[in-house]
C-alpha cells in the first residue's frame, strides 16, 4: 500500500506520533488510508493539510480553529496562502518592533532613565531597564561612552525615547528589508544603513566612532538577548548586521 505511515510522517514533520494520533482523533488531520491491519497511512493530501495545521499552529491559532480554517469550503489553497503571507507579515512587524523594545531598553539601563514607572511601560513595554542597569554599570561604567550617555539620557523625556525606538525601528526595518532581498553584507546600500546606525548612536547617545561601532556589531551576535530577538525576525539577521557594520568601518578607514 502506498502512503506514508504514521512514524514516517512524525519523523520527518518535527512531531510526535501522539501528536498525529491526537489530531485524527480530534478530526483535524485523519490519515486517508488504513492498513488490513488498521493502522494509518498518509497520503499527499494529508501531508498538504499537515503542513497547513503547523503553520497556523505555529502561528498560535487553536486546534479548533485551525479545523473550521482548513475546513472552510470557500476557502482554496491560493486563498491560504495569501492569508498565511499577511500572517507572515504582521509577525515579521511584530518581531521587529520586539527588537526595537528590547535593544531601546537595554540602551536605557546602560545609560539611565529618568521615566516614570508608567512611562517606561508605555515605552519600553514588560522590559525593566532597572532590572539590568547593575550589569550594565558594570560592564561600561566609567568609560567616556558611559559618561556621556547618562549626562544626555538623564533628561530624555517619553517623547525622546520613543523618538529614539521610531528611529531604531526604522533602521532594523531597513536591514531586514535588505537581508530578504539579498544584498550583501558589503555593498554601499546596506552599509549606508549601517553608517545610519552609528550616525543614530552617536545622535542620541554618545561619540560612536567606528571602533565602538564594530565593537557593538559584534556584541548584536554574541549577546544572545540581542541575538534572538534579531534571529526571530529572520535567521542570520543578526550576523548581517554585524557583517555590515564591519564592512561600513573598513571603507571608513
């Protein structure tokens, strides 16, 4: 008999085989076929309609829903594509604005915040830059970055922040705008962004020179906070802007 068994297909979807017993008993993936001896078989279609069920599972959808979405009549392949695009595409967003929260925030416990409890929150969202201003004092306290930083931040209002995380936002917008297309690392475009970058650095915080710069872009990688969040908007987002940096610096000498 053709088809694929039901190991088969747990293997090579990333799931457990419970977790295929658990949606044909629950009517959202049921094999098309049986054995004489009973056991499942999956066909083609079923594997479509599994990679379906992931992606909207991934995207946080529930079990029940995702059944009414794929058992929707009016509702062709082409259609599912268009929304998982859109999906795709507000999640990319809300990553980039995540990035943004966070890297904003870890800037401001370095640097000090004068803000309000209520706000930080409106700024920075659940991040406590409080929470990591021991580790960053330790880490750059006393350098002339250090210095200039909180002497600028200390007056900073919401507005300023949130002008700052607009600003960030777009350059990470940029960069992973970019990266998707395929421009390299190197070429004058991308690293015209990362010179924005540095330009943005040294606008609102302190003297950014290429040095400190480079010296950043390596930490966007080995920094797994700043790592992941670059990451989930896209793999090897994170070392590409490193890579540009570092290349922006090179032509600079």
């Amino acid at each position: 008999m053709a088809g694929y068994s039901v190991g088969q297909v747990a293997a090579f979807a990333g799931v457990t085989v419970r977790t295929l017993h658990h949606y044909d008993e629950i009517g959202l993936l049921s094999p098309s076929e049986r054995t004489a001896a009973g056991y499942r078989r999956y066909a083609e279609p079923d594997l479509d309609r599994l990679q379906q069920v992931l992606f909207y599972r991934e995207l946080g959808f529930p079990l029940e829903e995702i059944t009414a979405i794929l058992d929707d009549p009016g509702v062709d392949a082409a259609t599912h594509l268009r929304r998982q695009h859109e999906l795709l595409r507000r999640r990319i967003a809300r990553l980039e604005a995540l990035v943004v929260s966070v890297e904003t925030a870890m800037e401001a416990a370095r640097m000090g915040v004068s803000l309000t409890p209520e706000e930080r929150y409106e700024v920075f969202g659940e991040f406590r830059p409080e929470d990591h201003a021991e580790e960053a004092e330790s880490r750059w306290g006393g350098t002339s970055a250090w210095v200039e930083s909180r002497r600028r931040t200390s007056s900073y209002s919401k507005a300023d922040w949130e002008a700052i995380k607009a600003e960030a936002g777009g350059l990470v917008e940029a960069w992973h705008a970019l990266f998707v297309r395929g421009a390299p690392a190197g070429s004058a475009e991308v690293t015209a962004v990362a010179e924005r970058h540095r330009e943005h650095i040294g606008r609102w915080f302190y003297e950014c020179t290429y040095e400190i710069h480079v010296g950043l872009g390596e930490m966007y990688v080995a920094d797994e906070r700043f790592a992941r969040n670059y990451e989930g908007v896209a793999e090897g987002l994170a070392a590409y802007i490193r890579d540009s940096i570092a290349a922006n610096a090179a032509a600079a000498r």
